[in-house]
C-alpha cells in the first residue's frame, strides 16, 4: 500500500491533540490527526463530563485560532478566587485566606473560564472539519511506529503507512509513542481519589472559584454557566468508593458538610466521576522525530487545575518552534529544532508540577503547627499586592516566554 506524507503527524485526538493539529495547521503545515475513538463518542457529553479551567492566556489560544465562537456562551468566567483553610466534619476554618481579585489584573481580564469538556471538544472538532489542511484519520489504530532517520512513520492496522519529518505524542499519561522511544518517566501515585461532580444552586456564585484545603486533600468549587458548579473534590483512596457509592440525597449532605450552604440549596445535574491521582514526569520531552506534548509529557496533581493548561502551553511553544523552523529553511523534525521546544517546556512543566505537589503534600493534612504556618503564609501573600498579582499571573499561564499564540491581546 503507497505510503500517505505529511508535515506532521499528531497521534492522539484528545483536548491536547485536536488543538495541537489546528495550531500547526494554521501556521500553513500539512497535519494528519490520528485517534482509536470515534469522533463522534468523543464529543459526547457521556465520554467525559468534566469541567477544565482554562487560564486567561490559555483562552487567548481559542481565541486566536477561531474556535472561542463555538462555546464562548458556555464559559463562565472567574471573577474572584478564595483559599482557605476550610473547615469540615468537626473541624473550623481559620481567618487568614487568600483572595484573587480579577480587577487587579492590568489586562483586564478574567482569572480564567470555567468550560466543560464537551463543549471544548465539540470546538475543536468543528475547527477540524473546517480545515483543508487537516486529515483526520479516526477511528484507526496504530500498529508501529519507526522514529529517527530523514523521517518517522506510522503504520495503522488497517495497513495504511504515514511518514512526516515530526511527529507529535498526545496519546496521553500512558503514551505508546513514549514507550517505543525509549524515554522514561518519573512517577509517582497519590493515596487521593478525584472526585468530580456538577450541581445547580439556589444562589448565584458571582463568578467566585473557591479552594477548600482539607486534611483528605482541596476542596474545589467552580463556577458555571446558568447557577451551576463544579465540583472537584480530593478524597482519600480508600474512603472514595463508598462516598461515589451514596444515593444523591446524602452525596449532598457530604458536600454541604465540606462548604456549608452560602450557595443554597443545591442538586446533582449529572453523574460522578472519579480517578485515581498519580504524578508523572518525562525525563525528556523529545526523542529523533518526536515532540511530547500534554499528558504524554507529564501529569501533575488536579490541586490548581492547571494540568491542560501546561499542554495548551505545550501545542503554543511547539508551534511557534516549528514555524520559526519552517520559515528559515529547517527541518521541523531536526535534533536542534526539538532541543528548542524541550529547552522552553521541560523546566516550565517541571518546575510547576513539583510546585503543585508540594502545595499537595503541605496542605493535604491536619497537623496543627503545619496548618498554623500555612494559614500565616495564606495571610502573608494576601496582605502583599505584588506578591498576590505574581501569583495570579502564574495561575493565568502569563509568566516567563510566552508563545505568540498565548501573548497579551493589548500588546
């Protein structure tokens, strides 16, 4: 069977892949978009009835590439953040917290968009469709890949081979295309269950996010479209199961006893999800032929919701390195080019994915000497202006280089 050449070959079409494709695309590269599910199972609401938080330079992707038209009305914005140190089962909250005021920003904008999953997704399908520079090749699965030389291959079992100068992993944590690179990673499980969950409320949220730190792990509640929230709620492994297993009456009585009732009365708009926690970390995010991005590259702990964003940085920065590239003559796939792309995203990715296992490890427990001097640095960070607007910049992803694509809108 003739063999089908292409700029780039992005394998995996999930959140990270499908964005990956249409931010290559839109710099003029030919892309094939490879994924085992059906596009259509994909962007059903039952597939994954998550919530992500986008940060404010991350939503500036969606905008710059056209797809921020197509769930914009679904994205709530996040006006205010509040951290404490929350209280629970016996347990009462201490004054000192931190407070993110969006006003404070100099760009104007939010701290972030609360968006379900479904809604991004369906996006970035509809952009896909849309692109005559994107071949989407789903469902299909792939069979064997040959990396290094003038170019890297796929081959789908159906026969059909692939071949491009580049080819991008965004086949997720368990990423094959890692494996058969040889690149190892660092790794670790948390004794925590993520449990997520959507509820409607009497009250409004006022655009308020808040984070709860309890001893089992944070507490998140986020605000939605239409009085709705979601929930994403840290659990200790062993005590998870029975509270997915409560009927939906005291499943609401667990979480009035986490965050009280400021919001009202409050009922389940849809099922539970959960899954385990785990910390990984490629000890490289490039091998001959192949760029990392998303959670083929590492997955960090859901406690500042900042995991997809990491890979919307991933998609800007391997963009911008391969166009940059492409416009002077050089091949993407090339040695030099990705040691660039590894240069800017490994030391970023790493540094937050250790900060925000720290934070876990700091705050997931009751020790009281522990909790006191966390509580004074809460206090101490919210008392110091330029502290606090350091720190709502990191959360928006607007620190260090930033891609074209994730740069400010005033500038």
């Amino acid at each position: 069977m003739s063999e089908q050449r292409f700029d780039v070959i992005v394998v995996g079409g999930g959140l990270a892949g499908g964005l990956a494709a249409l931010a290559l695309a839109d710099t003029g590269l030919r892309c094939a978009l490879i994924d085992a599910q059906e596009p259509a199972t994909m962007q059903k609401r039952e597939f994954d009835g998550r919530t992500t938080a986008l940060a404010y330079a991350s939503a500036r992707v969606f905008r710059r590439l056209g797809l921020w038209p197509s769930f914009g009305s679904d994205a709530e914005p996040i006006l205010d953040i509040l951290v404490t140190d929350g209280a629970g089962r016996g347990r009462s909250a201490l004054p000192a917290f931190l407070h993110f005021d969006s006003r404070e920003l100099k760009s104007g904008e939010p701290l972030g968009w609360i968006v379900e999953n479904v809604a991004l997704r369906s996006a970035i399908y509809e952009g896909i469709s849309r692109s005559d520079a994107i071949v989407l090749l789903a469902p299909a699965e792939t069979s064997e890949f040959e990396l290094g030389g003038g170019a890297a291959s796929v081959r789908l079992r159906n026969g059909v081979r692939l071949s491009a100068p580049l080819i991008v992993a965004a086949d997720g944590r368990h990423s094959s295309l890692r494996a058969c690179a040889g690149i190892k990673v660092t790794l670790w499980s948390y004794p925590q269950t993520a449990i997520v969950a959507t509820v409607a409320h009497k009250r409004p949220h006022g655009g308020v996010a808040h984070e709860y730190f309890l001893p089992a792990g944070p507490f998140a509640i986020l605000p939605m479209t239409r009085n709705r929230s979601s929930l994403v709620w840290t659990e200790h492994e062993a005590s998870a199961p029975a509270y997915l297993e409560l009927n939906d009456a005291r499943f609401r009585d667990a979480i009035a006893n986490r965050f009280g009732d400021f919001l009202g009365d409050v009922s389940l708009t849809g099922p539970r999800w959960s899954h385990p926690l785990a910390f990984h970390l490629s000890q490289s995010f490039v091998a001959p032929r192949l760029a990392l991005l998303g959670d083929a590259a590492r997955a960090i702990h859901p406690i500042a919701g900042q995991g997809f964003n990491l890979a919307i940085k991933d998609v800007a920065a391997l963009a911008e390195t391969v166009t940059d590239a492409a416009r002077i003559g050089l091949d993407i796939g090339s040695a030099g080019v990705l040691a660039n792309y590894q240069q800017w995203r490994r030391f970023d990715s790493a540094s937050l994915a250790l900060g925000t296992d720290a934070v876990n490890r700091l705050f997931s427990n009751d020790v009281p000497p522990v909790r006191l001097a966390r509580a004074a640095g809460l206090a101490a960070v919210n008392r110091i202006p330029p502290l606090r607007r350091f720190f709502m910049r990191q959360a928006g992803g607007d620190l260090g280089r930033l891609p074209a694509l994730m740069g400010s809108e005033r500038a």
